[in-house]
C-alpha cells in the first residue's frame, strides 16, 4: 500500500531537480525529531495521563497520527538511540553494551558507533541538507564518536546522561555541555537544559528556513536521575512533582517548535516526529507511567520499550488517526530516506523497513517479528498481536541477581499490561515464535552466540574526558 503514496510523492513533492539548489531543495521536506529521554508511554495526555498537562503534545495527536505499537530497540539509553540512528538493532553493530559490560556508554567509554555506520545524518547530508544534533547524544563522548563526525554540521549538547556527574564516579569529568566538540560550561545548570536546547532548536530552524533541514532533537528530559530537572517557569507548578513539572516543559518545548514552523510558513513542508528513548524507569516513587502497558523502563515488558508516537505534517498525515500496527524507531531511517530520495548501503543488513504504508496511509506492518534485546541477550519476540517471553536462566535486570524465567505468551494488543499468559492455550504460535527467535540468534546473536551479520563498534584505546578547556593569558 505504500507503492501509490511514493509515486504521488514525486510529483507533489520535488525531491531532486538536476545541477541548482534552491528551486530543487527548497521543495525537499524539512525533518524535525524529537527524542524524550525517559518518558512514559502513559505520561502524555493523549496517551492516558491525567495528571500531566500536555496540549501542545496533544494537538499534535489530534493534527497528526497516533502510533499505539511503536517500538524502541531497547530498555535503555544508548542501545535505543544507535537503533534510531542506524536502523539495526544495537547488537547487530555492537553497542548493546559498554567497553565494561554496562548496558549504557559512560563518560570516557572505549566503544561508540562506528565511522562505517551509516546515520540519519549522513543520510541527510548526502541529500544536501542542513544538519543539527541538539540535546543528549549519548552514543560515545570520544571525538569520533561525536555528531560532527556522524553527518550532522554542528551539536550542541551534553554527550551521555545528564545523572553521569563528577560525584558520581571517581575520575568522571564535570558535566560537559558541548558546542561542536568543544566543551563550552561544564557543569552547566541542568534545570535550564530544555529552556537552552529549545532556543538553540528554534535558532537553527529560523537561520535554515530558506533550505532543506533535518533537526535531531533528543531531550534531556525526564532523564535518568531520581529528581528530575526544570525551569523556574516549570518547577513546582505540575501535580506530580519535579517529574511532572520536567514532563509538562517538555511539552511548552515541542510546541516552541511548532510555533516557529508555523510561524515562518514551514509547517506544510515540515513533518515532525516525537517520541521516547525508552520506558519511563521511576519507581521510588513512581512518578512516570507507562500505563495501560506492563513493566518499566530497561525492561523487555511492553512498557519498556512500546513508546508513545506522534507524526504531524499538516496536509500529507491525516489529522486525528490511529496506527495501531507495529512499527519501530528502526523504521525512520529507511522511511526518511525513501521520503528524501537518500539511498542506504547495499553493502549490510539493516533491520528497519519502510513504512509510509503506515504513515501515510492504512497499511500493514512490514515486519514478521520483533525482537526484544536486553544486552546480548535476546528475551521475547512479537509477530502480530502475540508476544513470547522466552526462557531465561539468567535474567539481566541492570546488575540485580533475577529469578530464572518461564516461557509465557501473551496477546499484546488484548493484553498490554501482559496479564494473562496464554501459553497452554497456543502450542502452534509456540512453536512458531521460537522458530522465529531462532532466526534472530543465527542472525544478530544471543549471549555467547554471535550473529552471521553483525559489525564492530568504533573503539578508542585510551580515552580521554570532555572537560572545559582554560586558556592562559
């Protein structure tokens, strides 16, 4: 069903006009995503919060379309943005993990993407456009792991979590908050990070308006520390604490953003993604929510990693419509490309597919499964409506000793808060899964099994920390 939208894309959007740039380019759709850190599949209104205001958010769901079966590619922070970044899952090319076997990079990590990977900013690039990284990058903190060096002409961020601070482990360096790949303040004030990230956001947007732009826009918030952080504008007005107070900025950010498009007549010409990193993590005291969807952030359980979606472009995505099939971050690289007239590497195997069935139109999922990664280890796998936990002896929940682990079924369209185990009831599906999970651990790995198609991470030998540099007089 996707074929009839691309073939009227051509002729209503001009992607490529031979030798001149601004007649051609101008006609090319702006891109803007935005990336939460941390945020809850229920912390939206238009998802089910009640106790979070977000109407900026929720016109966006009610111009654009709501993806209710939206998947990262992991519980966590580094591996879910090297699957956005890259469309594979991040086994496939070795970032499930840190040079330490932690589940996310640390400052000074060893390991950060690789130069041979292929980004949505080089992506981009290659179709002439202006490139911008704002906010948390968190795929590596050494030079060549930097955005600059990834596709994207300027960054401005902190480049790991904002809770990865000097008096948290000895050794790490001050908070560096980064323009390019010189640290500009360090540490610099958390509570005004969405106020700054906005502003840099809204400056590149208005100094690009005559040109095609992509504009990756990974947040900082709600993060990952236990008291999260927000403005004076923000603090202490929301019902649910600093949490809700960081939940409900986030919402005045993405509807700065929308303002200024429409406001500078881009609007039509710019479609604009929001979505999360991965499940809300809160639980003392659990603030986020990821409600009706069981389990929590790091976790393999729908709500972990099924994260809320919103694609709004006034006049291209029907207003006020529902895609309820399942789709993954993985997808936007392929999609974007098909959209812009990029091409991808005929040269490796990535995971994502096209699916401007689903954006554009009423299509069906591209994928036969999914699979639900925790390290390197492979821990459930969806086709349709089911989803099969498998067995595990040795559960990896961030460093805590796990229980060993049944195989269950669960029908997660029915069942979200996966409930009610059906797996007496469906030895055929059963058996098909497993065959399918089969097909994962040949291909990607599991544990001490490595993949027939999997790549090498960017190493650095000798790291070295991101610190504010002082210049003698």
């Amino acid at each position: 069903m996707g074929r009839p939208f691309y073939i009227s894309l051509v002729f209503s959007v001009p992607l490529c006009l031979c030798g001149s740039s601004s007649a051609a380019e101008i006609e090319k759709p702006n891109v803007v995503l935005i990336l939460c850190d941390n945020l809850g599949y229920g912390d939206v209104g238009c998802f089910g919060s009640t106790v979070h205001r977000t109407p900026h958010i929720d016109c966006m769901a009610a111009e654009g379309r709501k993806f209710t079966h939206f998947y990262s590619a992991s519980g966590v922070c580094s591996p879910s943005r090297a699957a956005l970044m890259t469309g594979c899952y991040p086994l496939r090319i070795g970032l499930h993990t840190s040079s330490q076997a932690g589940a996310v990079l640390r400052p000074m990590d060893q390991l950060g993407i690789s130069a041979d990977e292929f980004t949505l900013g080089e992506m981009f690039k290659s179709q002439g456009y202006a490139t911008m990284a704002i906010g948390k990058w968190h795929l590596g903190d050494q030079p060549v792991f930097l955005p600059r060096r990834h596709g994207f002409d300027d960054y401005f961020g902190i480049p790991y979590s904002e809770d990865m601070t000097a008096d948290k482990v000895p050794g790490w360096p001050e908070l560096p908050l980064m323009r390019g790949e010189r640290v500009i303040e360090a540490p610099p004030d958390r509570d005004q990070l969405t106020q700054r990230y906005t502003a840099a956001a809204v400056e590149f947007i208005t100094a690009n308006r005559e040109r095609p732009f992509f504009l990756y826009f990974p947040e900082a918030t709600p993060g990952s520390e236990k008291t999260s952080f927000a403005s004076a504008e923000f603090r202490d007005k929301s019902k649910n604490g600093r949490y809700g107070d960081a939940v409900e900025e986030l919402d005045w950010s993405a509807g700065r953003i929308l303002e200024t498009l429409k406001k500078l007549g881009l609007d039509e010409r710019t479609p604009v993604i929001w979505t999360s990193d991965n499940g809300a993590v809160r639980r003392d005291p659990p603030q986020g929510s990821n409600l009706p969807l069981g389990g929590h952030g790091y976790s393999t359980n729908e709500g972990g990693q099924r994260m809320p979606c919103l694609m709004r472009w006034p006049g291209r995505i029907k207003a006020g419509t529902e895609c309820a099939e399942l789709a993954t971050m993985m997808d936007l690289l392929p999609t974007l490309a098909k959209l812009v007239g990029g091409e991808l590497p005929s040269d490796r195997k990535i995971d994502g597919r096209d699916i401007g069935g689903l954006i554009f139109d009423d299509g069906r999922s591209p994928h036969e499964a999914f699979y639900f990664y925790q390290r390197d280890q492979l821990q459930a796998v969806r086709s349709g409506r089911w989803k099969l936990h498998l067995p595990l002896a040795k559960p990896l929940r961030l460093g805590k000793a796990g229980q060993n682990r049944p195989a269950a079924l669960y029908d997660v369209v029915a069942d979200p808060g996966e409930t009610n185990d059906l797996i007496a009831e469906h030895a055929d599906i059963v058996a098909r899964l497993t065959a399918l999970a089969e097909q994962a651990r040949a291909d990607i790995g599991d544990q001490d099994r490595k993949g027939q198609n999997v790549r090498e991470p960017g190493r650095v030998e000798n790291p070295t920390p991101r610190v504010l540099e002082t210049t003698s007089r």
